[in-house]
C-alpha cells in the first residue's frame, strides 16, 4: 500500500506535469527524465537544499535563455 507522503508526492508531480503539457511537449526524453528528476528532489527537499534547487534552476536558465521557462 501507498503511504500518504508517496500518494502526495505522486499527486504533485501529476498537478506539475498537467500544468505545464504544452512546454513539456517540445521537450526531448532527456529533458524529461532530468526535469522529473528535479521534481523528484524539489519535493523530498528539506527548505535549505530547496533554496539551493532553485539558484540551480535559476542558473539552467541564465545558461539557456532561449528556452521557455517551466
């Protein structure tokens, strides 16, 4: 059986990926697997190691500014 934590976190990656179809269309299957990757860490975060997350993220995109943001 499901524990709550896992059926929350299912949940979100679900509410992430419905949100953002159109932009996760374009992406190729390496893009995928490291953005759920990504997901995956950002909700198992402590709020210290989510701060550091998002300098990452923030970095990705200073490194790729023509790409679309998530």
């Amino acid at each position: 059986m499901e524990s709550m934590e896992e059926s929350a976190k299912r949940e979100a990656i679900k509410i992430f990926i419905n949100s953002r179809k159109e932009k996760l269309s374009i992406c190729n299957n390496e893009q995928l697997i490291g953005l759920a990757r990504l997901v995956d860490c950002y909700l198992c975060a402590t709020p210290k190691h989510k701060r550091i997350l998002a300098k990452i993220a923030v970095a990705a995109k200073h490194e790729f500014p023509t790409s679309d943001s998530f």
